[in-house]
C-alpha cells in the first residue's frame, strides 16, 4: 500500500550531545506526533538522544562521518526514495544535500536549518579563513529552497553573509519546550545538593568549550560567594573539564562547585536551581536558557549575540550584561537571587517555544500539509 502520510527528510550530523542534536530530536519527536512519516538521514550518529526516538522514525544510515563525504550516499537516497522535502540541520549538512539533489537529478525541496551566528563564531579568524567559510554559502545558499534560522539575530547574520534576500530567510524558534519537560523535571532529585535545602544552588548548563565562556561563570560566582553563600553546579561534557576545575580550585571555590557528566535528564536539576546563569560568548538561540524559564527559574544572561536579547525582551525577563565582564555578571546574579521575577511571569515568556508550535511552523514554512 503507498504511503498516505506527509513525508519529511531530516539530515543531522550527530556528533555529542549537544543544542542542536537535542532541539533537532525534539522537532523529530514533535513532527512524528503530529503524523508525519520521518526519514532521519543520519551523517554521524554519536550521541545519546537516539535513544529517545519515537518506534515510527525510519533511521537511515549513511555510514559515513564528515558532511563532504556524504554527498555520494545521500543523492542515492534520494534517488531511490525521492523524498518531497529535507531539512538538513547545520550549514555543512546544508550544502552536502544541495549537491547530493544536483547529483541525483531529482526535485525534492531543500531547506537548510541554521543555529548559531556564524560570524561571532569566527570572530577573530583571518580574512582567509572567513572568506573559505563564506563563499560556499554565498554560492550555494540561493539553491536551496529556504534558509531557517532559530532567531532574528541568526537571519540577520546570515543574510549579512550571504546576500540572499530576507524573504528566503524564515524565523522559527526551537522546539525547546516538550510535552514532556515537566514531567522530567519532577523525577526525584539527582543530588543532594538540591534537595538538602542548603545554600541555593546557582546553575549554568552546556558544552564546556570556549563558546560558554564558564571561566567567566566561576569567576563570577567566586565573587558572589563573598557576600552570599551558593553552591554552582555546571552541567555538560567538553574539552575544558579539567582546565575549569583547576580554575575553581585556584580561586578557591573548588568545594563549592559540582560538574557532572552528561545527564540523561538535565531538567531534575535545572528544575531545582535557585538561579540559571548563561555566560556565553555567542549563541544562536539560547535552549538552556529558554528552558529554565519554562521551568520558571530566574535567569541572567550575557548580552551575547544573537538570541538572549530576543528571549528575555530586552531584559525584561532577567539581566543582560556584557560577555566576559565578571563584576557586572556577579552583581546580576545577587540581584536577581534577592529579587526573582514570578515563575508564572517567566513561564509566559517563553511560550512560544512550545515543540507543537515550532513544529507547526516548520510545517507551514516548508509547505507540508498533514
């Protein structure tokens, strides 16, 4: 019998358990729900999220690990099974399937998901390097049939980069608040911590790379410490483990500072912090951020491009301070554990970022009607 649903492509690459797997998971779960037939075309497949996956996805393996060597497998794909539309989440991924649907021959629509500002990312880097970045974008990018960005700041730097008129450039927030982050922020607490009902734990959550900025978290915290007693739990996996524990035991903090390891539900311990804190130097959209207000706790934030000025209005909803500057991100933070908004107030925020609405507009963008 010939498949009566909509069908979808979703190219990933998943290489960790970071944003982008996660929020791609979710639209996957989301888009499944609302009934569509999924295809999750998979470049690499490191990471824990697979599990998840509802028993309808159709996981296909291209048995590949790098974007550029998928092109091959993928325009057999698609010849074979000549999907209507892909999404391919990332830039690489991106441009692997514009040159997989040229190889192939066939008509399936492409439209490329982008997460982060590309530019920040590459502050710093030569001209050079910017330049070899750029210009596949710039060359490609007027192919695919639509560009969707995770925030206003990320299509604003995309088309900065590539030229393509605004119209092919869609907004459409992550699918950050799921069916079921309530539920799992209620399982029982996963550390002591959280429920001895000691000194309030203040809490940062992401890759430990370079991008988070936590040095300047620790440092912040050190100096909140001296006024107010805290404890910080930072949760994520990354290269900058060890170089962030020998920092907080350098300024003396190293006891009052937790890192566990990849957590399967991050939202048991978001759900019980007194206070989140994302100290990034650029993000595309900031998840951890969103979901703690889902979750209603306050938050501070860098005023980083390109999405904590969009999430929290401005500074409506929580402080905005400038990367990097320790005093200023410390004084936040006291502030806002004195005074904490309502967590209804910060529930409503972030409304928006429900996965059904995200899916929907996912959907209504690409042209799918289920």
């Amino acid at each position: 019998m010939a498949e009566s649903r909509a069908r979808l492509a979703i190219l990933i690459s998943l290489s960790g358990q970071g944003g982008v797997e996660r929020m791609v998971l979710n639209l996957v779960r989301e888009l499944a729900r609302l009934g569509l037939a999924i295809d999750l075309v998979l470049i690499r497949e490191e990471s824990g999220h697979l599990a998840d996956l509802p028993a309808g996805v159709n996981v296909v393996r291209l048995g590949t690990r790098h974007s550029a060597l998928s092109v091959g497998p993928l325009a057999r794909y698609l010849a074979e099974h000549r999907p209507p539309v892909l999404l391919a989440a990332k830039d690489r991924a991106g441009r692997a399937a514009l040159a997989a649907r040229e190889k192939a021959g066939v008509d399936t629509r492409i439209y490329i998901r982008l997460g982060t500002t590309l530019s920040e990312a590459l502050e710093g880097r030569s001209r050079l390097r910017k330049w070899f970045r750029y210009r596949p974008m710039r060359r490609l990018y007027p192919q695919a049939d639509g560009i969707i960005a995770v925030s206003r700041g990320v299509a604003d730097d995309v088309q900065t980069i590539t030229g393509l008129d605004g119209s092919r450039i869609h907004v459409i927030h992550n699918p950050v608040i799921t069916p079921d982050l309530h539920a799992r922020a209620a399982e029982p607490a996963p550390h002591p911590w959280l429920s001895d009902g000691g000194d309030p734990v203040v809490m940062g959550m992401g890759r430990l790379t370079r991008q988070k900025d936590f040095p300047t978290l620790i440092r912040a915290f050190a100096r909140l410490r001296e006024r107010t007693p805290a404890r910080l739990i930072i949760l994520g996996e990354g290269a900058d483990r060890e170089a962030l524990a020998a920092l907080a035991r350098e300024i003396g903090v190293g006891d009052h500072l937790l890192m566990p390891r990849f957590q399967t539900n991050p939202y048991a311990w978001l759900s019980r912090a007194r206070l989140f804190v994302l100290s990034s130097l650029w993000e595309g959209s900031p998840n951890a951020l969103t979901e703690a207000m889902a979750l209603g706790i306050p938050v501070v934030s860098t005023d980083c491009r390109s999405g904590p000025r969009e999430v929290l209005d401005g500074g409506r909803f929580g402080p905005l301070v400038q990367p990097g500057d320790v005093a200023s991100l410390a004084e936040a933070m006291e502030r806002t554990l004195a005074e904490p908004l309502p967590a209804d107030t910060l529930r409503g925020a972030v409304r928006n970022y429900r996965a059904e609405v995200s899916a929907r507009r996912y959907l209504e963008t690409m042209g799918i009607k289920t």
